[in-house]
C-alpha cells in the first residue's frame, strides 16, 4: 500500500515538472495554490471613487444606509405607484432580460455537465460481408455489434471547473442586467410621468393666460373699432400678436406631452393608447368667445386639478463606496471580467496535456440470435493523453488574447464606477440647484402676477400706453411657464439620483410582485396593502390576481389604466 502511493507520487512530481519543463505559464506552486487549476487566480479589481459626495455637507443630503427599494413613493402620488407596478409587470425589455438570464442558467447546466464523461454513446450495426475465398469460392456471412463507448477527459488543469466558474459569473452578470433594466424602467416611467405633469401644468397656465389676453384683446378691439381717443391700431396689433404667440405656444407643448404618453404606453408593454382620461388631462375646445364668457371658477374646473409630483427638500441618499454593491450596471461589468478571467485559465490549459480515460463495451456475433451470449461479449477500458505541440503560437496566443480581453473588461469595469459617480453627482447638483432656481422663479412670478394687476388697472384709466402693459403680461407668461418648468426639474433631478444610485431592482425580491405572462395583460385596480414580489435570479414568472402599491399611505387606487385590444 505504501509502495503504491510512493509510487503515484513519484509519477506525479515527474508529470508535474515535466510540464514545467514545456513551457507551460503556471508554476506548481501556483497550481496547488489555486486549487489543482493553471491560470491566474481572480481577485475583484480596484475601483476609483470618493469618499463623500461634493455636496455632502449640504442639509437636504442625507448620507446614511437608504432604503431605495421604493423610492418613488417619496412622491406621495398613488397613480405614478400603479404605473411603475404595472410597468414592472408587462413591460417587454423586462421580460427579454428575464430570458436572457434563463439563457444563462441553461449554458451554466452545460458547463456543470462537461465535468462528467464527455462522451456516452451507444452504437449498433449489421453488415453483410463478402469474401473472395479463391479457389474454395465465395463466402458470405453478416457482422452483427452494439457498443457502449465511454470517453472522460480528466479535469487535470481545471480547465472544466473554470469554465463552470466562468458560467457563474456570467448568470450573475445576467442577473444584474436583469436588475439594471429594471432600475432604468422604472425611472423612465416615473421620468415620463413626471414630464406629462409638467406639460399639462404648462398648458394650464397657457390657457388661463390666453383667457386673461383674449378679454384684453376684446376690450382693445371694441374701444378700437368705437374711436377710443388712447387706443390705436397698433395697440390692437400688438394684443392680436401677443394673443397668438400664446395660443402658438400649446400646440408644441401637446406634443409634448402626447409623445411622452406614446413613450409611458411602450414603458408599460401596452399598445399606444390615449391616456389622458386616466391621467386626468383635459382637453379644452372653447373658442374666444366662450372663453371670455366663462367663470374663472369653471374654467379651473374644466382645466383639472392635477399637480406636478412634488419631491420633498431633502434626499437620503447612500455612501459612494455603496454604489458598487447597489448599482447593477457595476456589478455585472465585474462579474464579466471576473468570468473573462477564468477563461484565461482555461486558455492555458491548452498548454498542457489532456489525460482521458476511454471504454468501450460490446458484443459481436455472425447471427443476431448469438448477439447477447457470454461468448459475444468483448471490452476494453485504458488511460490515453493528447497533446498539442508545435501549434506555432497559436495557443499562446490565445492565451494573450484571453489576458488582453481581461484587461480590457477591468478598465470597462472602473469606466462604469466612474460614470456611475458622474451621473449621481449630475442628479445630485440638478436637485440641489433646482430648489434654489424654483424659489426665485416663485418670487419672480408672484411679482410679475401683481404687475400685471397693477399695469392693466393703469392702463384701463390710460395713465399707461398698451406696449407696457404687452410686454409686463408677456413676461408674466415667461414667468409662470419658467416656474412650472422649475418644479419639474426638481422632480427630475430627484429621479435623475435614484436612477443613479441604481434603486429600485429590490422590488423583484418583494413577496407579492411578478412579471406578467408572454401576452400583454390587463392592468388591474392595485391591492392598496400588497407588497411586490419576484423571483431572485429568474425570469419573471406570472402575476397574481392583486397588485401591490409601494406608497407608504395607502393612498385610494385611481381609474384603471385602460385594457390593451385582446390578442388573437
């Protein structure tokens, strides 16, 4: 016993320093250093970022562990909740993500099963042969054989365990994809909602000016036509241009905010429907008449009440050093190098000799009848090797390609920590400087509300000519569009750091959420005390019956989203 395993030691020292000998590119120390593989050991490579945010000392940023799961129920708006729900459910990129990670679950099966004998086949054959016997005439006779044949290459260099490492990486690197496409819809969803607001806001405040310009233009059109002594035609052209560039400035902005909800329907996987029932916009048909009839009370009735989504003063927000565990886009660019490297390894095993253990077992008879009888059986079972020598560089360097692709991956992977530290900063500084532009837009349009009042109470009694009270209610409109405009931003710039900071891909975690099936589903009311849910590492699966909100309120679930045309 001693004798024989003094003996496999001498056979493998000898093996071992013969491969060194060869030119092989690990030495045997690091091959039992690496767990009896060859090929460099991998190890998380460095990357460069801050300890604090530049605006850190600022006391609407909060930097402490953040929760940023749900996020978007800072907000505080149940109808933006529901659509981030149902965009998580039905949304297709999400869904071609999911498939991608089954993808790489089924190549990771591939790779654990070529740890086992490679090949496993069975074989049969009959043959009718013929033979020229010379002077004792022909003969003929059949050949009847079936087979069992066994071939296992050895995983000697650890080229298959690599692989499988590889394979790993890779599915974990899907899976972090899977969790970026979720981080980016559901900020698109809440970035397209929020700009539908700010459009329909926009065009509010439009309106109710051309209200306020179209009395204006029909007091100067009535003292103009009677002979006003202080009323000229160019105060008449000058209403009427004023009065235009208003009404002008709507139909873009509907644009606008139709494309946007054109861009909220694909987010939720649906075909492009009209939204504004569910959104609330109202579309007003009054002509000039009918405007200057009609109450300022209805006509803000007529407008609707919705609002843009506030974002609170302050933000909690992460450490830098958590964007590498938070943003998935980092870790799936890590995970990628990790598996480039291991493919290095498995580059250099070429190097070596492969050892495999081949058998095959069988039987063959003349007549089929003797086929399976002891007689007919016959085996063979040995070790053999292959080698690759003289390829003339070309595995070695395919081992440089390998090592030069890692390289490369590792950079790729400090790109993506810098560009995640630019885009939180670049959200940090919008929401932050949005606030400050917001205040002085809001001093600005209340002063230039109260010049109007004052300017047209002037010019009414013709202490004033009609170009200053033109010009100051013009700027009012500049004012009030600037400002609404401001109070986007900072909803905006708010989003803009949790898309950032990579929040949200937590919701597939949650116990009650799933991704719809392949076709698109109806959006059904949201469950107001349900919690989302899917699978870690998986495809989305189909969704229950109720859907849940993450806002902290429970607010009441608005009007359904309307259902997409049934499928053939």
């Amino acid at each position: 016993m001693l004798h024989a395993l003094r003996l496999r030691l001498a056979v493998f020292s000898a093996l071992a320093a013969l491969v060194s000998l060869f030119g092989g590119c690990t030495t045997p120390q690091e091959y039992f250093r690496n767990a009896f593989k060859v090929g460099p050991s991998y190890g998380p490579p460095a990357a460069p970022l801050p300890k604090q945010w530049i605006d850190a000392d600022d006391k609407r940023l909060q930097q402490c562990d953040a929760d940023l799961s749900c996020w978007w129920g800072v907000f505080n708006d149940p109808l933006l909740n529901r659509l981030i729900v149902n965009a998580y459910r039905q949304n297709l990129t999400l869904r071609q993500a999911g498939y991608r990670v089954l993808q790489a679950r089924a190549l990771r099966g591939i790779a654990a099963g070529n740890i086992f004998p490679q090949q496993q086949n069975v074989t049969g054959s009959y043959n009718r042969i013929a033979t020229t016997g010379g002077g004792a005439g022909d003969r003929y006779f059949s050949a009847w054989n079936t087979d069992f044949n066994l071939s296992w290459e050895l995983d000697f260099w650890g080229r298959f365990r690599r692989a499988i490492a590889a394979a790993d990486d890779n599915l974990d690197a899907s899976v972090a994809d899977y969790d970026q496409v979720i981080v980016t819809l559901l900020s698109d969803v809440a970035a397209n909602y929020v700009q539908i607001r700010t459009d329909q806001e926009r065009i509010k405040l439009l309106w109710k000016n051309v209200k306020i310009q179209v009395g204006v233009f029909q007091f100067i059109e009535k003292q103009y036509k009677v002979g006003f002594g202080h009323v000229t035609e160019l105060d008449y052209d000058q209403a009427l241009s004023n009065l235009r560039q208003t009404q002008a400035a709507i139909p873009q902005l509907t644009i606008d905010m139709r494309q946007a909800e054109n861009r909220l329907c694909v987010l939720l996987g649906m075909p492009v429907v009209d939204l504004d029932k569910i959104l609330g916009i109202q579309e007003v048909n009054l002509g000039e008449e009918e405007l200057a009839k009609i109450s300022d009370e209805d006509f803000d009735k007529m407008l609707g009440n919705n609002r843009i989504p506030t974002a609170p003063p302050e933000v909690v927000i992460n450490l830098p050093a958590d964007l590498l565990r938070q943003r998935p886009d980092i870790r799936a660019a890590e995970r990628r190098a990790a598996a480039q490297g291991e493919l290095i390894g498995i580059a250099e095993s070429d190097l070596y000799p492969a050892f495999s253990i081949n058998g095959t077992l069988g039987f063959s008879a003349l007549q089929f009848r003797d086929l399976f009888r002891p007689e007919a059986f016959n085996g063979s079972v040995g070790p053999s090797f292959r080698w690759n020598v003289l390829n003339y560089g070309r595995i070695l360097n395919n081992v440089r390609f390998e090592d030069a692709r890692f390289r490369e991956l590792v950079l790729a992977y400090q790109q993506t920590v810098l560009l995640a530290n630019e885009e939180v900063e670049d959200g940090i500084v919008a929401y932050l400087r949005s606030q400050e532009r917001e205040r002085l837009l809001k001093d600005s349009e209340e002063a230039a509300v109260k010049a109007v009042n004052i300017v047209l109470k002037q010019y009414e009694i013709g202490t004033v000519d009609f170009n200053r009270y033109a010009v100051i209610q013009q700027n009012l409109v500049f004012q009030q569009d600037a400002y609404a405009q401001s109070i986007g931003q900072i909803a905006q710039g708010l989003i803009q750091v949790y898309r950032a900071l990579g929040g949200g891909w937590e919701m597939r975690f949650a116990p009650a959420m799933a991704a719809a099936p392949l076709t698109p589903v109806p959006l059904p009311p949201v469950a107001p005390n349900a919690a989302p849910q899917a699978a870690p590492n998986a495809a989305p699966q189909p969704a229950p019956e109720q859907v849940p909100t993450p806002n902290p309120n429970n607010p009441p679930v608005p009007a359904e989203i309307p259902k997409p045309p049934e499928q053939p």
